[in-house]
C-alpha cells in the first residue's frame, strides 16, 4: 500500500497598510502576510504545522518578519482605521497556494 503525505503552503494576504518602510524610508504600502503550511495526506491538507507572518513594502519589496502578536496589532489597527500613516485597506483575502 503506498501512502502519500507531504506539506503544502497558503499564503493569506491579512491587510495593507501604509507604514514607513525600514529599509528604502519612504512611507509606502506594506502587505500584511500570513504563510501557513499544512500536512497533506493523499494531497488533502489535515493541519497546520507552521505559520509565519511577514509585511513587505510595496515600494523596494524588503519583507519583515513579525511575531504572532505583532501581526494581531497590526492587523486590528488597519481594521479600526488608523495606526502609523493610516490603513489603505484591511479585511482577508481569499487563500492563495504559494510554493517554497
């Protein structure tokens, strides 16, 4: 019996926002992602084993690494409206593979 399993990945666009990019400085639009990656077994994803969440600015593409919690501020500043230069545009997008 051959059993097949491996890993898959979602990327999941959560806000943008502007920020001030701490690369390039110039207050540009940064994307607030979250990657999941989930076991798969005969290709149907069971469950998450890994999530990670990053910005990247729109303007030079430097993409920033952010805990849980960072993203969770961030993410319910661009819902209320406000935080650092505003929020251009909150909600989640539908889910999209990416691959490695």
């Amino acid at each position: 019996m051959l059993i097949l399993f491996g890993t898959k990945g979602y990327l999941y666009q959560l806000a943008i926002l502007t920020l001030v990019c701490g690369r390039c400085g110039n207050p540009a639009a940064h994307t607030l992602r979250k990657r999941v990656t989930k076991f798969t077994l005969f290709f149907v994803p069971l469950f998450p084993i890994s999530t990670k969440y990053a910005t990247q600015c729109t303007f030079c593409g430097a993409e920033s690494k952010l805990s849980a919690q960072e993203a969770e501020q961030l993410q319910a500043q661009a819902a209320a409206g406000g935080g650092q230069g505003g929020q251009v545009h909150g909600g989640q997008a539908p889910q999209q593979p990416y691959h490695q």
